[in-house]
C-alpha cells in the first residue's frame, strides 16, 4: 500500500489497513462546526461536540491499532466558540487521548503570523492552533538531529558551569574529568583543551545530557511559528507543506509509511514524496480526491516499494536498534 487514497468515510475505510503498519499519521480533522465540506457523512457538523470527541476517540483507537509500535502520531486540532465560550475541543481531545493509554509527548503550538483578521473586539483574536504529539509506547523513532536549528548565539565548548565536588554537579552527569577541568566557580581551566574541545564537538561528551547547545544545533521547540499557504485550488485550510515537512523530517523513519486520515487535498503526500517516503490517506469527498491525486500525479515515479507490516519487515530488528532511546522525560 502506498501512494493509495482509500475514498470513503474515515472509519469504514481504515479497516482496509493492516495492524501495526504506518510509522506516522498526521492529521488535521475538521474542526467542529467551522466549516462546511459538501458531502454526506462528513465529520465535524455533530450537533453536540461530545458527539464529535466520541467519534474522534473512536478513530485514535483504530489510528493506535494501525500504527506500529515504534510509530508517531501528530493531531492538529483547534477549537470552536459557542455562547460565547470558547469550548476547549483540544484539552477535552487531548484529555481523552492520555486517559485512553496514549503517551502525549508534547502540545506543539502552531503560531501562524498571517492570521485570518479577527473583528471581534472583546478579546484576543487567535493565532495558534495545537498539534498533539502522540506515542505508543516510551520507546519510539525520533529522530532529533533531522530538524535541529542553528542556535541564535554561536556556542562556545567552555561556556559550562561544572561544580568541582561529585554531589554537587552542575551537570549531573558530568565525568570526573570534566570535573577535574574546571575551577571551584565551575569556570574552564584551560587543561587538556584539545582534548575536550574534540569530545565535545563530536558529542561524545556526556555534557550533552544536560548542555542545551548542541554542537548539531538546537532543540526546535514545541512552538513553531510556521504561516498558512493555501493550496490554490482547494477550498478549504490546507496545511502549509512546511508542516508535515517538519514531522516527517523526525517522525517518521526513513523509507517508511505515513497515513493522513483526512487527505484533502494531499500536502501530506506532497511533504512525504519529496522526502521518499511512502503515503496512504483517506478521503470522504470525491472533488478533492481528484485534486489531490492531480496533484501528487507527477510524482509517480516507478519505484516499486511494498508494504510490510510490522510483524513481516525484516528491517524490524535495524528499526529498533535505530530508536533513540528518549532520557527523561
Ligand atoms: C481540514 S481538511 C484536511 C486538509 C488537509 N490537511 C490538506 O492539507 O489538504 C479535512 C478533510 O476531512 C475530510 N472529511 C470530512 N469528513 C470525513 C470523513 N467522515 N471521512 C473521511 N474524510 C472526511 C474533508 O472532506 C476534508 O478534506
């Protein structure tokens, strides 16, 4: 199964997908009763919205059953007003997902700078969206390095407070040469210099565990400041590529299979083709089943890649001798 779009409703369609076969799903539901997308069955028009979290309980169950155990899974939902309330479908999905047995391993607000002008004039008009990071189990793939960004300040190797008695390291894990290489206030000596410089730009060092400038560079962040792009034909919010982009890059392993439940217009498969990796979405509405396959048309290049699923992939044991084993929390 790949560069296959399943057309039908989200939770009969998902059935046709194996166990334990998608390494990443990302995602963007439609929102409750924000907008209107013309076909019969569509989700998001529920008269009441605890009609509309049950429905997308019912899929992160299937979502947890197709994804394998090493997988990502990547929601992005945001919210409605009504009498006046904001309603809080995010936390109450959110919520619901945790106490359902997933690991949420971050919140990631999605800060967009060009905004749909807001008229309202009693509170603050909103400008980020939630997208949830979610997990199977404590060991996963992610690959960090993939989208680490320069740090602002250039790092400097000595720039590192190490305490000179064993209990009261700075770095906690700091070795007792580190140690022995600073002074009382935690300052750089200037012995064994080379040495330690080399350690450190190669990340060998175990100052790493706690040093937040990385030689790679920096830990994006769980706030992305990333604008919309409309796709111009499509009628509806569409991911900016650079969004998938940016999850597929560390949340789905290389050569491996990412599922968008709700396909629209297909920029997941736009994201996951330039970066060789294999799609399968699922869509409701026929128009933007054809805008999609339009659009992914020119990427059918003749690669021939099948579909494991987790149980079958020989690759499995390299899978898991890849996973980066997360420290803390
Ligand atoms: C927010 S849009 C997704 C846009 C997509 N991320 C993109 O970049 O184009 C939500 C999509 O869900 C589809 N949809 C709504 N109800 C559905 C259902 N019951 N089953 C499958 N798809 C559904 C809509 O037709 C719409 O294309």
């Amino acid at each position: 199964m790949n560069r296959e779009i399943l057309v039908g409703d989200v939770l009969e369609k998902i059935k046709e997908i194996p166990d334990k076969s998608i390494d990443c799903v990302i995602t963007s539901p439609p929102y409750w009763t924000m907008r209107d997308y013309s076909v019969k069955g569509q989700w998001g028009l529920e008269s009441d919205y605890h009609q509309y979290l049950a429905k997308l309980g019912r899929l992160m169950d299937q979502l947890r059953r197709v994804l394998k155990d090493t997988g990502t899974c990547w929601i992005n939902l945001g919210d409605t007003y009504n009498d006046k309330s904001r309603i809080g479908i995010p936390e109450r999905f959110y919520i619901n997902c945790i106490d359902n047995g997933w690991i949420a391993r971050n919140n990631i607000v999605w800060a967009k700078n060009n905004a749909m002008p807001c008229s309202v004039k009693d509170r603050f008009g909103n400008k980020f969206e939630s997208i949830f990071f979610f997990v199977k189990q404590q060991k996963y793939y992610f690959n960090l390095d993939a989208v680490r960004e320069k740090p602002i300040t250039p790092t400097k190797a000595f720039n590192v407070r190490v305490r000179d008695t064993d209990k009261a390291r700075f770095l906690q894990n700091a070795t007792i040469s580190e140690v022995k290489t600073h002074n009382k206030k935690g300052e750089f000596m200037g012995k064994a210099s080379k040495e330690y410089l080399l350690k450190w730009q190669k990340n060998e060092d175990s100052i790493h565990k706690t040093n937040p400038y990385h030689p790679k560079g920096k830990n994006p962040g769980d706030t992305w400041l990333i604008n919309t792009t409309p796709y111009k034909e499509a009628h509806f919010a569409t991911f900016p590529e650079q969004l998938p982009t940016m999850i597929l890059k560390c949340g789905c392993m290389p050569g491996g299979i990412v599922l968008d439940p709700f396909f629209g217009s297909g920029t997941v498969g736009v994201s996951a083709e330039k970066l060789g990796l294999r799609w399968v979405g699922i869509e409701l509405n026929n128009d933007y089943v054809k805008l999609a396959k339009k659009r992914l048309e020119k990427y059918k290049i003749q690669t021939h890649l099948h579909f494991h699923s987790a149980n079958s992939d020989n690759n499995n044991k390299n899978l898991i001798n890849n996973l980066i084993n997360n420290e803390g929390n």
